[in-house]
C-alpha cells in the first residue's frame, strides 16, 4: 500500500530529504506531495518524478491546507518555526504524525497529552543543531550510563562554516545559512553556563574574546564562544548533577577575536535606527561609532579605538571589507546599524556558485565510572558537494527524513511531542547517517573539568 | 488672604523647599500642608512652625487625596513621578496649579489642552536637572539670540557629586542622590548626539571609555560621559539647526575608566537572575564573570581579563571596595548583578554623618555672530551643608519653592502644562537662586566645534 508523505514549505534545507525519499518511493512504496506557495523552485529531477506531486499552498487557506494534510499519512514541516503550530493542529484533527527541524515551541509542547492520547508521534528538533547534536549526544552519554559511568562534563559545540576548498578570505567564514542570526548571534542577555560547578557569565561585549579552542584532526583548530544558555537540555538529557554544561559556537580561530571588533564599535546593535542610514557609505557608516575629529583620518580613529596596529591581521580583516570605502553605499532605509552591517558583510561573505560549506561539530563527555574519571571527546565534520547539495541541507534535512520513514514503519512508536534524545530514535538515525558519511569520530582524551585552551582577553 | 500649599510627599529632597515656604509664611501668607503616608521624618522645626499642618495621607485614597486638593491653592508634588499623573488630575478637577520636579510625562502632556483652557499652570522639570539645566541654558541661549547669534553648539553636563572635604576614597564618589541610578546609568540603548552636524552613536560597553574633560576653577578638572539621548530638548529649546548637542553625566576625572571595570566585567547588569545570590561572598560574586581555573586566584584572573597591572590606581580602586573578600558576604535574594554591585559600592560609598555633597553644572555654548565664531561656557558650584540640607536638596527644592510662589504671585501667568524654560519662569527663579549661592560662572572661550580633551579608548 502506498504511503503518503506530505512536505509543507520547499526552502533550500529540503534538497536532500526529498532525494532520499524519492531514491526511496518504489522500494517504500512512497509518494510525497510538496506543498508550497511557490513551488518553481523545485529541481527539474524532483518535479518530474512520478512520485512527487506538486501542491501550489497558501498556509494562511485553512481548507486547502486541512484538505492537504487529511490525505497524507504523515507531514512533514519544513515552514518557519511560528508556522508549525497551525500544521500540528491539523495533524492533530486529521491524526496524523508530524515531523519538523525546528525548536519545540511552548505551543506545541501543550498539546502532548492530545498527541499521546490519539498514539500520534510530533518529532521535532531532529535536524542538526537541533538535532543531530541531541542524537549524539544522547548516544554516547546512554553508552557511559550503560557502563556504570555518571556523567561530569558535556560540552558540545556546532559550527557553519566554509570549506577548507572554498575558504578564500581573511575571516575564515561566509554566510552558509541566514546572515541575520550570524550578525545578531549572543544578543539579547548575558551567557550562562556552569563550569566545575560554578556559575559563570559572559556578558556580550565580551562574549567573543572568551572562546574555547578545540581541534579536529584534518581540520586544523577552531574556537568556540558560549551559546546564551548552556543550560538548555539539562533537565532533558539528565544532567542535573553535571558540573560543567557548555554549549557554543564553532569558527575558525581568530573569527571571533575579529568580529569583536564590531562588537566593541557597537555595528552590531541592532535596537536602534540609525539617522539617514539610505545612501550612507560604508566610510560614514564606520564613523557614527567613532570620536569626531576635525583632521583625524576615520582609519587612524578606529586604530588608535581599538588598539590594533597597522601591520596587524585585524587590521587586513577591515579593509578587505572595505569598510573604509567612502564610495560603496548602503541602500537601506530606517536600518539598525546590524542590518547595515550585514550589507556590508553580505558583499564579500556570500558564497559563490561553486564554494562548498562545511558543518562541523564536537562533543566532550566526562564522566566517572569505578572511581576513575575519564574523557571522550567526539567530532563530526560535513563537507557540502554544492549549492543546494549544502552540508546544511544534508545535515538538516536527512534526518528529518528518516525518521519520517521509521515512523512510517513503526521503528519509532513511542507517541508524543518529542525531542530525539530515545534510543530507538537515535540508535537507527545515527547508524542510517553513517552510510552518507555524516559520522562521528570518537577520541579518549584526559578528564580536566574544564578547557586548558581557552582565551579571556 | 491666606494662600494655602499642599506638598504631597515629604522625601528627603524638601528640606530646602519646606524652609524657603516657612520663612516666608509670614510675609507671604503662607499656610503649607505637608502631606506622606509616614510624616515622623519631618523635622521638629517645620512640624512645629504654625504655619505648617501636617496631613498623613495614603495616595490611594481617592476621597482623602481629593479633599486635601480641593482645600489648596497650589499643589507640589514630589512624589515618584509615577504618581504625578493621579495628583494632576485631582488639580485639573478642583482647578489648581501644580508644580513638580519630575520629568514631563506623555499622561501629563496630554493635560495640556484641558490645563490651558482652564487658565492653570502644570509646571514641571523644576528641579536641578531637569529644572536648573533648562533655566540656565535658555538664558544664555535667549541672550546670545537677542543680540542676534545663532547657536551652532550647546552641550550640558550635570553630575551629584561629594564636596572636595568629604572627598575620601580613591574613586572621588560617594552616593548622593539613588544609588540604584548610578549603578545602571547608561543602559536600554546606545548614547546618540550629534558633532559637527554628524551623529554619533556609543555603545554601552564604550560609554565609560568615551569622555569629555572640563576644567572649574577652584575645582579642578571633571569628566562627562554621554547621556542617552543628547537630542532631547532639541525641539524645546529650539536648536533644530545646532551642529552639536551633546548632554552628559560630570564625575572626577578617573571615574569613568575605573566603572568600565564592572561594565565589562557584566557586573552592572540589570537583565538577569543570579543563581544562588543570597549569601554570596564578593570573592565569589567577582568570579562570576571570570573564566574558570583550578588554580589560578580571582585577583590575578581579573587583572589579566581587564589587562591591569598590580600597580595601576584601577587595581587600588578594586581592592578599596573590598571585591576579592571571601567572608563578605551579599544577603540578597534573587539578585541581578547590577542589585548585588550596588550593596557593595553601599558599604562603602555612602555619605557619612558629616560629609557634605556637592553639584556640578557645566554648560557650552557656540555661536555664529556677526560673522564670528564664539563660545561661552557657564559653570555652577553648589556644597551642601549638611546631610538634610544637602546640595541635592537645594537645587532640586529652592526653583520648585520659588516657581510656586511666583505662580501664587501672578508672576508666572502663561496657563498650560509647560517646562521652564520660558523668560517669564527662568529670570525670576535665577535671579532670586543667585541670594542662596546657586550662581552660574560665565566664560568666553574659544569656539572649536568639538572638544579637544576627548577620551576614545
């Protein structure tokens, strides 16, 4: 009997998943309708396959959209975050499992005991980061339990990132996903995190000169600064007695200490509206955030702000963004000075058609186990092929995709509004995973309660 | 004919307004109702004078509230500006005057129309800042213009200080005035203001590092960081076309570069709970935002993130306040950062019996006159005399005293919900603060546009 899936919202992380479902509709008996405002975007080989249906879909069209969902078997939600909840609650109407990649909202968690109660599955947070973080997390940490082991320490760190091929600026970075989050990243409270027990904050002025460093063998080394709550997950993974709990970012070492510099300028706030932002250049923009000076160069001024000399790499970061360049302009008008930023920024950090991206993340577990206290560390590194075979899309968009299909085929039974941190989620995910190369490489190393290489300036 | 004044609110900044009232009770008639919830602190000299009857009235009261009004001629209050917008109505209803300190409010502005047409007065900002700042400068700016001048530049600087004999620790400051302000001075946004005819923009992490000096006699050299929005009052004082408006906050120079400490260290923060706060040692609360080490001491961990040497005056500064002490300790519960920075500048930052507090002023002015570029700076002194009879309460109560029996007297007689910055209020109130030894110094100096004693680092 045929199953049939339904993919609401056709955005750029989906590439992968439909393949692998398409690769798979004769041997599944699979046909998937993707449902979309627009719908012309979709590669030729998906459009043309026979068991792919187009739906042109206005989400906002109750009727269209229950009509969508009562034929499907399961859904899929590929929407922005906010739109998930109407998708759910049709689910919920038409008893149908839902799978999305997104943050479990406060909305849908409520509706855990309707979706339990009618033996409906609403997977969420298994994409990558969340996602594939939490299932391997969950796996490793499940493996020193099943030992005899109490977890001390988890860390756990994601990065995107370019390509160590398509790597080809001074920063080490170009947008890979939304640039806004990238310019915004670390606003909005102080990060908090535990370390050997102890509390700890980072305000956001300096949240980017206290970074981590870690290695990735055939990568080189990378940095990480602390996500605004390492505390996420504490309860969910049942770390309540862990001593150290730290989540962040990973870059390439030396992105942060440079993006500091627009942090300490104050270019990334994004609060307020600047006066006359429309048709400003990126010089004058640089200018609002220094002293006035009759004589003195904007380029002298920023120097002696910041403290850095002219033969310093940070000083080559600035100009290669031409941010001194009285002719290039900014045509926003009522912009932050975060979303000028970001014009700026967009200019030399978009990818080309044929650069490549690269996810990396990394994991440290200490534990206790027989009196001993011992390490694992675990990484995991995704190149892209290109640009709509990103690493993101593959990382984001197969596990959604198989887990759709283990719940098609009852592998995944457990009912409710869920997160992936179960073994009979992550056990058959993970091992799937490996045979599309995204795999986790594991490393016992010394336990130290804390981070030897790390930065505080 | 007896002319009656209902003050309700009888705070700690009324001891000058209460004694100009009663000295001049006889000669002007004046009966005065003190009106509080709690009336024991009152002086035994005012509680007693004949002309004074004390009321004990609970705000909420609406019948009690509305006959104490009703029975007046004129209303003061200095309540929490909150509270203002009640005690306005109550004067609109029964059709009397009122004047406050407080800053003007949009439920108080939005009066105006209902004020004017019942020929009432509403005065507000006449303290010391708001109050002593709008009168001072539009004298200068009415005078400057009456020769035919035009303004190109007006800055202003205000700061509550502690007189230069009860200056005793090496940060020159004592809380005069709410501590809670001082601590979270500067925060919700960047400082904006204008140089030159180009705005410019802080960042709160910056805000301490980007001063302005400026020289009193006899007083020595202060510095001024930027207050939120310097354009405020643009409009009002009719400065549309100046090319810099800068308003500030004055301390003694050093102040500011030593509080950038607890701004980047997060301590001044206001967002957020502290785990455990109660019965935190400061030790324990200064490594809070210090990176995590086995070995290495708080001191040394701080020293190296702020970059100070063991013998720079920062450090003195530091260890004056007792910040390294494991056997202090914060009793508060539930405390932000900025709540447990604040108790511990209270223990030793708070006037002593004898110490006197202190006012500084400093306003520039430049203009365009017959083709010349001039500049005038005015500065104003005031030394409190004792702990009642503070600086503060001088300048905040003598304009409001002297406003109200101006308006008792038909001096002041343009109706309307207003601030005072017209002549017919700022003359009169100047002239007569001059017999009570608050004077403004005038200069003429050279016009520069900018000020060349600027701090950016």
């Amino acid at each position: 009997m045929t199953r049939k899936i339904l993919v609401v919202g056709a955005g750029k992380s989906t590439a992968y998943m439909l393949d692998y479902f398409l690769e798979k509709s004769e041997s599944e008996n699979l046909q998937i309708t993707i449902a979309d405002l627009n719908t012309d975007g979709i590669a030729a080989h998906i459009k043309e396959h026979s068991a792919c249906t187009l739906l042109t879909l206005d989400i906002s069209n109750s009727e269209e959209r229950q009509r969508a969902v009562s034929q499907a078997d399961i859904v899929v939600s590929m929407l922005p975050a906010r739109l998930h909840t109407t998708i759910a609650s049709d689910c919920l109407l038409h008893k149908k499992h839902l799978v999305t990649a997104s943050y479990l909202s406060d909305d849908m968690k409520a509706m855990n005991e309707d979706v339990t109660k009618s033996g409906l599955i609403f997977m969420n947070e298994i994409g990558l980061d969340p996602g594939i973080d939490h299932m391997s997390a969950m796996h490793i940490i499940d493996q020193i339990r099943d030992r005899g082991g109490r977890i001390l320490l988890f860390e756990s760190f994601t990065g995107g990132l370019v390509a160590p091929e398509s790597d080809s600026n001074l920063w080490n970075y170009k947008f890979t996903w939304n640039p806004r989050n990238v310019v915004i990243a670390g606003q909005g409270g102080a990060a908090k995190f535990i370390q050997e027990g102890t509390y700890k904050y980072i305000p956001y002025h300096k949240l980017f000169r206290r970074t981590e460093f870690m290695e990735i063998k055939g990568y080189g080394t990378f940095e990480a600064y602390a996500n605004r709550d390492s505390l996420n997950y504490r309860e969910a993974y049942g770390l309540e007695d862990a001593l150290t709990l730290y989540r962040g970012t990973m870059r390439k070492v030396g992105f942060s200490k440079a993006w500091n510099m627009f942090v300490q300028l104050g270019m990334t706030d994004d609060s307020y509206i600047v006066e006359n932002s429309e048709g400003m250049s990126y010089r004058d923009f640089t200018n609002l955030f220094l002293p006035y000076s009759p004589t003195d160069s904007v380029e002298l001024k920023l120097r002696h702000y910041l403290k850095i000399d002219q033969d310093d790499s940070m000083w080559g970061k600035l100009l290669e963004l031409d941010l001194f360049n009285p002719k290039k302009i900014i045509p926003l008008k009522h912009a932050t000075p975060a979303q000028m930023l970001q014009k700026i920024l967009e200019d030399k950090w978009t990818l080309a058609e044929d650069d490549k991206d690269m996810i990396v993340m990394y994991h440290k577990f200490g534990y206790e186990i027989h009196g001993k206290k011992e390490q694992i560390d675990a990484n995991m590194v995704v190149v892209g092929e290109n640009r709509t075979h990103t690493a993101m899309a593959k990382t984001v968009g197969l596990p959604v995709a198989m887990a759709t299909l283990l719940i098609l085929n009852k592998k995944i039974t457990t009912p409710g509004v869920q997160i992936p941190i179960k073994k009979e989620v992550y056990e058959p995910v993970l091992k799937e995973l490996t045979s599309y190369d995204v795999v986790f490489n594991e490393y016992k190393v010394p336990y130290l309660g804390y981070n030897p290489d790390t930065v505080a300036g």
